[in-house]
C-alpha cells in the first residue's frame, strides 16, 4: 500500500511497495500519458513526472518511497502555459518524448522563471521526431506567459487530505 496526491486527486495503490511509479500510474491509476522510453534504466528521462515540485524518473523510483507525496503527471497540466506553447510552436508530433519533457520542463519553470542554457540543456528532449528546435522555443514563450500573468514561481499548496481512492492492477 502506498498514499499519495496525484493530480490533486487522493490514491492509495494497492500493489507492492516495491513497484516503480511509472507501472503504479500507467497499469494501476491509467495515467498512461507517461511513457518508458529507456527499458527502465533511468537514463532516458521519458518518464519524468513531477513530484513535490520536482522532476523525477518515474522508473527509477517505487510507490513504497513517496508515501504522502505530491504527484503531477502530464495529465494534470492541461492548460499549463508550456503545454499551450507546444501548441502554439507547432511542438507536437508523435508525442511519444513529450509527457516526459512538459514534466520536466515545467518544473524547471516552477523553480526558475529564467532557466539557465545549461539547466535547458538538461532537459529529456531525446524527441525522434526533430523537434527540438520547437521545444525550446516554447520553453522560452512559457516563461514569457508565465512572467506576464505574474504566475506564481511555487507550486500552489496542496488541497486538503480526502479519502484516497483505491486503485490496484486491473485484473
Ligand atoms: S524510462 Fe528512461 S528514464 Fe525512465
Ligand atoms: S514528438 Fe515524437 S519523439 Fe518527440
């Protein structure tokens, strides 16, 4: 068993401590938005989800380690203004590299307005379909977005604790 927040919504995963985030998600919660891009060796960054305000492989790391913590996939940034600058810079194509670097991106925003070219560089943006260029770009255009609603540089507080859904591997 393992409680945590994910997209603002109470889960208790009824599996394994030991199972990697990205399976509780994708097999137990059906957040399939996130991807496994490397064999699960965390070295791809494909499956970067954000939890307590920071990027984190969710191959890499197990429902049993994040009891009480605050989960953010891809699905839970609709509307953020990085995902509407995807759209806006023509960023999109297979979608396959995408959950994985909006994650990562835009907790790179949250922690830092103006990211540094090597923070950038940093991100998962391993996209097969050339679209770096555009990912950058957007990168860029958030911020403007960003910096001109005065968005607030923290992530808001969590809601408060309700009654955890139960969620285990379909059968
Ligand atoms: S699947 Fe590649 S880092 Fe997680
Ligand atoms: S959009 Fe296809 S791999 Fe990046």
């Amino acid at each position: 068993m393992a409680r945590m927040r994910v997209n603002g919504q109470a889960l208790e995963f009824a599996l394994d401590p030991a199972t990697p985030l990205l399976w509780a998600l994708r097999d137990a919660a059906n957040l399939t938005g996130t991807k496994q891009g490397c064999g699960g060796t965390g070295q791809c960054g494909t499956c970067t989800v954000i939890v307590d305000g920071g990027a984190v492989q969710s191959c890499a790391v197990t429902i049993g380690s994040l009891e009480g913590a605050d989960v953010t996939t891809v699905e839970g940034l609709a509307g953020h203004p990085l995902t509407l600058a995807l759209v806006a810079e023509d960023a999109i194509g297979c979608g396959f590299c995408l959950p994985g670097f909006v994650c990562a991106a835009a907790a790179l925003l949250q922690q830092n307005a103006r990211p540094a070219a090597e923070q950038l560089d940093a991100l998962p943006t391993r996209c097969a379909c050339g679209l770096q260029p555009r990912l950058r770009r957007a990168i860029g255009r958030a911020a403007s977005t960003m910096a001109a609603s005065g968005q607030p540089s923290q992530p808001p507080e969590p809601a408060p604790q309700t009654s955890p859904e139960i969620v285990t591997r379909p059968r």
